[in-house]
C-alpha cells in the first residue's frame, strides 16, 4: 500500500485503472471504521486481455475458385487464435449477422442468389470482447454450362481417305472437355 492513502468509502468505484501490460492483475484492499480499526488485506483479480483474436482466416470449399452447386452452399473452414465467437456474412457490414459460438466448419454456407463472384465475411471475438479485424474469401458461383459448342471433323468435311482427323472445337465458358469416340 505504500503510496496509497486512505479515501471515503464508496460501494463503488468506477473508471478504476489496472496498471502495466496484458495479464491477471489483482486489487488490494483494506477498510478502517471511524474508531481506526484496520480490516485484514482483501483481494480481487481478473485478466486484463486487450488484444483481438490474432491470424482469422476464412476458406471457402476447401479453397476452390468455382462452384457450380445449385443449392448454392459452400462449405467454410475457420480460424483464428483465442477465438470465443464469430459472426460470417454475406455482407460486409454484417447486418443482421449475430455473434454465434466459434466453431472451425460451417459445412452449408448459403450464398446470395446471384451468380457470379461471392464475397464471405468473417470476424472473431474473445472471451473479453475483443474483436478481430475482418477477414474474407471469395468464390465464384457458376450456375450456367458452356454455350455455343461445336465440334467440327476437318472443317466440315464430309470423306477423309485418312484416319487421322482435325478437330476444331468451340465453347464459350468451358475450362475441361472430354473427347471420345472415331
């Protein structure tokens, strides 16, 4: 107690500072009567934490670019050290978005209605309220197939006296094809 001196009895004191960095910090406290009597020393502690939930990360489908599922669901993987809670949006003001329990998967992510690219948004809090800073990732949802395809054998030719053959292929929208047959 040295340094401290003695002040009217309050139930309450409010706007009291802990002192130093990040850790348990511990109150001590002793209460004198109008006759000079001294109570033994009482003590109180809590953790003082600051500091957000560290390195969120957020994974749509294991990382693919595409999807093309039409119940338009996404699984997402989670992350983020001394998580408590989450709250993952569609919405980068995570209106309507509530704190929900943390948890590493949320296996049926349902996506806006629109296709094309998706933005998911994801921030952590701890047990002492702090919240992380925003992290997200992006999908594209591909509803629609390949337009406009055509296979032509040596340009329309209707004879070959040869077996081997050109093929000209078109499609619009088509990153893999599969060939068979001759």
């Amino acid at each position: 107690f040295t340094g401290a001196r003695w002040e009217k009895f309050e139930p309450r004191r409010p706007y009291w500072r802990l002192q130093g960095e990040d850790g348990v910090k511990t109150i001590y406290a002793k209460f004198r009567d109008a006759d000079g009597n001294i109570s033994e020393t009482v003590t109180a502690t809590i953790e003082l934490d600051r500091t957000p939930p560290s390195d969120p990360s957020l994974i749509i489908n294991g990382g693919k670019q595409f999807t093309n599922d039409r119940s338009k669901t996404v699984l997402l993987e989670l992350s983020a050290v001394d998580a408590d809670k989450m709250r993952v949006s569609n919405r980068v003001d995570f209106l309507g978005a509530p704190w929900v329990a943390f948890r590493t998967e949320v296996k049926a992510w349902r996506l806006d209605h629109t296709e094309g690219k998706q933005t998911i948004y994801a921030q952590f809090m701890d047990k002492a309220g702090n919240v992380s800073e925003v992290t997200s990732s992006e999908i594209t949802l591909d509803l629609q197939p390949p337009r406009n395809c055509s296979v032509k054998i040596n340009d329309d030719s209707p004879l070959i006296k040869s077996n081997k053959v050109v093929l000209t292929i078109k499609s619009e929208g088509a990153s893999e094809m599969i060939i068979r047959g001759g």
